[in-house]
C-alpha cells in the first residue's frame, strides 16, 4: 500500500502498473486507465472516458503528478516499493531502471525472442545498459522513443507474451 496525498488529506492506496495501463485503488474506490508521456515531457491520462494531460516527476520514493490544477504526491513504503521492482523484474513488463538516452532497439514488434537476448540498449554517464528478455516469449510491445530520446525511469521499454 502506499500513501497518496491530496494537499492536507492523506489516503491508503495501491497502484498497480502494466505497460501503458493502470489501476489505482484509493480506499473502495477502484480507478483503471491508460497513461502515455509526451514528446514534450508531459503525460496523458484517460480514466473512463475523461482525459487529462499532466505532469510526473518521480524522486526516491515519492511520484508526483500534477493534474487539472491538482497536485498529488504518492508515497511508497520502502518495503513496499522493494516488493513492486521485484514484481516488475520478474515480470513480463521490462521498465528502464535509469534516466538516460535509447542507443538500440535490437527487435521488433512481434519478433521471437529467447532468455537474455538483449532487446533495448539504453546509456547513462557513458555507460551501457542492455535490456534482456527475461524469459523465452514474443515482443508484444516496445518503446515507441526514437534512437537518440531520452528515456526516464520506469518508462516502458518492452513487454513480452507468450510464443
């Protein structure tokens, strides 16, 4: 569970992610919509058939999200947030771990992949790091950046399914 914050409330909430897809549970309340970032740092959120575009920022352990006017600061609990990137690495859906620019996309879309190929090349600070398929599968999605764009953590790179 984490701590979502608006202005001087604070709400138990949880917040699953999958790709480009999302359910926030604040309370018995249960959201589910689409999120995508913009070329210009923005990102788009459609919740039911209401669309809003906004702006996140994600620093330690709080994300930001400043949306209609409205700021929202979601706290992840330490433990909490360890459970989540151990969820996510075992996954199917493969998140950039750092901030830093696409070099390669070695695969397509639908393309066959095997454990440890490595199907995104990202850099930071002069350093290569290469995405691997986690598991044998098909390339279901993967980043529409262009070789060359900064990517952020936790952007989606890639996500597999079953061959």
């Amino acid at each position: 569970m984490e701590n979502l914050t608006l202005g001087s409330k604070s709400y138990m909430s949880k917040l699953r992610r999958s790709g480009s897809d999302f359910t926030l549970d604040v309370g018995e309340e249960n959201y589910k919509g689409t999120f995508s970032r913009k070329s210009n740092g923005s990102i788009q959120i459609s919740i039911s058939d209401k669309s809003s575009i906004g702006f996140s920022e994600k620093s330690g352990n709080e994300i930001y999200v400043y949306l209609n006017g409205v700021n929202y600061v979601i706290k992840r609990e330490s433990g909490v947030l360890k459970d989540n990137v151990l969820e996510e690495e075992s996954g199917d859906t493969i998140l950039s771990p750092i901030t830093g620019k696409l070099l390669d996309k070695k695969l397509e879309i639908g393309d066959s992949v095997s454990k440890n190929d490595v199907v995104v090349v990202l850099e930071a600070m002069k350093m290569e790091h290469r995405l691997k398929a986690p598991r044998d599968g098909k390339l279901s999605k993967l980043t529409l950046a262009q070789i060359g764009n900064q990517i952020k953590e936790g952007e989606l790179m890639f996500e597999l399914e079953e061959e």
